[in-house]
C-alpha cells in the first residue's frame, strides 16, 4: 500500500494543481481579519530612535567563520572505493542540504562523487538540474582537495539512470538508508556495495545523514560546501546583483531609461533605512495552507477548498486537521499570512518608507491576499516588478532558478525575516547567522496568541511584539543535538573569539 502510494503521489499533485480554479480560489481573501490593528498601523508614526536600532547591524557576537582549514582530514587516497550517486528531492533548498551531505559522505566512504542528481519536483514540475542552478567548475575547484568529482556517470556505468532503479529492485541501489544515519551505518551497508559493484546509487537521499557524533572535519566539510563551494551560476548572480542594486538605489520618476528603470536617484538623505532594504520570505502557497489545517479568514468557500486540496494531497495524513484554530495559532503552528507578517513588521518598528523585497513562489489568495500588507508597505518589491521581461525570461517557469535568485538576495538584504519556519528559511538563517547578519526569527506561539485577542489595542500589540522579540533578530544560538548544522553553523563551522 505504501509502495502504491509513493507511486500515486506525482499523479496526485498534478490533479490537485489542476483543481478547478473555484475550488482554489472562489474566496474573499481581500478582507482583513484584523481590521483594528490594520487601521492604527496604518497611521503609525515610528521615532527616529527606533529607526536607527532597528536598521543598526548586529555587533560582534564573537563567533566567526573558522580562520584555520575547514578540513585536515588526509590527502585524497590514491584509488577510489568507487563512485556515489545520490538522487535529491524536495525544493532547492533540501537539495542544497542533500549535496552538502552527499560531499561528506563521499569523504566518509572514500568514494568519487557523481555530481547529484535533482529529481524533478511534482508540485512545481522543475527539471532545472546541478549545472543550471549551480556552478560546478567552481564546486568541483573548491573540492578538489577534499574528495574527487565528476560530472557525469563513467561510461563503463552508463546503464545506472534513474530509469534504471525506477523499474525494479537492483544491487547498486540503496533504499533503505534510515533517516539521520550514521556514518558507521554506510560504512556497514554502502561501502561493500561500493567494493563489489563498483558504484552505488542512493535515493531517497534527503536529511540521510546524521548531525551528532561526526568527525569535527566532516562537519566542517559540510560547512565548507554549504557556505563555499555552493554559488549558483553566473547569470542569477548577475540578476540577483542587480535587483540588489535597484533596491538600494531607487530612481526618481521624472526620467526613465529605455528598460523603464529610473535614471536619477533619488534624495534620501533624510530617510533612516536610506539605501537598505529588508526581504521578506512569504512562505504561503496553497500546499503550505493546506497542510497547516489552519484557517486564513477566506470564508467557507476558502475552508472547503483547502479540505479538498488536503484529502486529494495527503489522503486525510494531516495531524494538525484534529486541533481546532484556536490551538493551532496559541501553539505556534499556522503560518502568517501577508496581512499578519505586515502587522508584525510595522510593529517592530519598519515605516512605510521601508523598502521590502517579497520572496515568494506564489501566494495563495493572489494580489488580493498580498494587497493589504502592499497598502502597509507601498514600497514593496518583487522579482516581476524589478526585473524587466527579458531579464526574467532566463528563470520564468524555474521554480529552483528563482528560488536561487530569491536566496542570492536574501543573502545581499540588510534584513531577512520569513513568515514561517521552512527550508528557505532554516538555509538563509543558517548562512546569515555564518555571515553575522540580522535576521528576524517571528515568535509564532506569541503572534498567534495575539491575533486571537480581538480586543487588542495598537499600543498593547506593538509593545508585545517588540518585547517578544528582543533576542530574536540575529543572536547566534549554539547548535543542540539532532539540530541542522545548515541552521545553526556555531560550533561546527564557526570559532569562537578564544579559539581564533
């Protein structure tokens, strides 16, 4: 049954994505659930004090990347054990993490790494693979001296496809790797296939390798993927730095050039966040909407939509479906929605001068969901709004290309703040909190419990909300066991003042 289900699940996706579209979207999703609020934060006035804090960059906090070698592990062993070859699902971001592993265990089993195969995603039907998002001259360059890698599967292998596994049991291929295994447990399972065959091919390979008790040079191994040998290919960089460049420096709207884009800068000297900017990743799709059994104020329509979204995707397989609304939010665990999260930034004290990027694939509920936090923020960007049409006619339909470009500006952004836990926003935390960079962590147990008080003034939700906050906005916080070392870099990649 299980094996049946596994295989129904693409075919599935489609047929939810292609749910008639009054089943997905026949709701009012314009109206705000938390009209007070809305109304005094749009007449919000922000001191210049607070200003200032808010935009001031997070001091030393006595940790950096490691100065000495990421890795002293011996030099490449002259004869291979054989050739990896791991297949990774999930969005850009599970994939990022997936390769960063495949690299270590590469070096665990003295093996050569094929370059990772990505499997084409069933919601977003992405067939974008390593080389288009990544750049691998750079990644293999940056490795060199830590396991081999080729590109391409050898030809005396050229039969080991994803075609191939899909189609029956086969020897070379490892199925059974148990979540967070160990590294004993490859070297028991995977290096005497390794040794008979040659090459072996493992999938599923996602979250595969354990965080604790590794060798302090495979952790910072991956680390050195991770933060190093990972940089997306030239033409997003060069997208991406432009988009960056536009969000600092706005045009004034009396002269245009011939992509439309503003020829004079405009004056602001006097405006605090002057040439800064946050991103803002509003992680809220459909599929995110639904699995969270929460309800987002879109009426009755809304609610039957999701429901039937959720029993054609997850069969009924949702635990949060058996809590109430209320539970979920006072326990944290719904997402915020577009008028929420711009709630929570007008709060901690952004004005609506402040320039926002908007991370996004798609939102559910459309421009009508997003239109209240834009009357929040008029100055609210996006990929579509920045790039010109033939700039974002190279990543249209890419679903991982412009999540890449989304995650390059992340990554150049003054501030970073994600509406709801998630990869993109464990990979951007996790490479800002290795770079000392500010980043808003929202308190969902604490934001929750307000959006239900319905009799909460401005003034009492405003002080709640920055005081929740305090320690919430870039502080580095150790790794704990069985956490990311891709969330939490410190003290796997990092060192500490006293060991530097």
């Amino acid at each position: 049954m299980a094996a049946a289900l596994v295989l129904l699940l693409p075919f599935l996706f489609s047929y939810a994505h292609s749910l008639p579209s009054s089943l997905l979207s026949d709701f009012d999703a314009s109206k705000p659930r938390h009209s007070r609020l809305l109304k005094s934060a749009l007449q919000r006035q922000i001191s210049d004090e607070q200003q200032a804090e808010l935009w001031t960059p997070l001091s030393n906090q006595g940790w950096r990347p490691c100065a000495r070698p990421y890795s002293t592990l011996a030099a490449l062993p002259e004869k291979s054990e054989g050739y990896i070859q791991v297949f990774l699902d999930g969005g850009l971001n599970q994939q990022r993490m997936g390769i960063c592993d495949a690299v270590a265990l590469a070096k665990i089993l003295n093996a050569t790494l094929i370059i990772p195969h990505l499997e084409v995603n069933p919601v977003w039907k992405d067939s974008s693979t390593f080389t288009d998002i990544f750049d691998v001259d750079h990644f293999i360059d940056v490795l060199k001296n830590d396991i081999s890698i080729v590109k391409e599967v050898p030809d005396e292998y050229f039969w080991s496809t994803r075609e191939y596994y899909a189609t029956a049991i086969r020897a070379t291929r490892v199925k059974t790797a148990p979540v967070h295994a160990s590294a004993y447990w490859y070297l028991d399972n995977v290096l005497p296939i390794l040794q008979t065959y040659g090459i072996a091919a493992i999938s599923p390979f996602s979250h595969r390798l354990a965080f604790d008790n590794m060798p302090d040079d495979i952790q910072r191994l991956r680390c050195k993927v991770n933060f190093q040998a990972l940089v997306f290919v030239p033409h997003i960089r060069a997208l991406g730095d432009a988009l960056v460049s536009r969000l600092r420096y706005p045009r004034d709207t009396t002269e245009t050039d011939d992509r439309n884009y503003l020829t004079k800068v405009t004056d602001l000297k006097d405006t605090k966040g002057a040439g800064k900017f946050v991103v803002l990743h509003l992680r809220f799709d459909k599929d995110m909407a639904a699995h969270s059994a929460c309800d987002f104020g879109g009426g009755k329509a809304e609610k039957l939509a999701l429901a039937k979204y959720r029993q054609v995707i997850w069969q009924g397989r949702v635990l949060n479906s058996q809590f109430t609304d209320e539970e979920l939010r006072s326990q944290g665990r719904c997402p915020l929605t577009p008028e929420e999260i711009g709630l929570l930034l007008a709060a901690l004290g952004f004005d609506n001068n402040t320039r926002l990027y908007l991370a996004s694939h798609k939102v559910y509920g459309g421009e009508a969901r997003i239109s209240t936090l834009r009357n929040l923020f008029p100055l609210m960007e996006d990929k579509r709004s920045l790039a010109s049409p033939e700039e974002r006619a190279q990543i249209k339909g890419k679903a991982s290309l412009l999540a890449a470009l989304d995650y390059y500006v992340s990554m150049h952004s003054d501030i970073f703040i994600s509406a709801s836990p998630g990869n993109m926003h464990n990979a951007v935390e996790g490479h800002r909190t290795y770079e000392n960079m500010k980043t808003v962590r929202p308190n969902m147990a604490l934001l929750g419990q307000l959006f239900l008080n319905k009799n909460l003034t401005w003034p009492e939700f405003e002080t709640a909300v920055v005081e929740g906050h305090k320690g919430r906005q870039g502080e580095l916080r150790l790794r704990r066991p069985e956490q990311s070392i891709y969330t939490y870099p410190a003290p796997d990649c990092m060192c500490s003042s006293i060991d530097i």
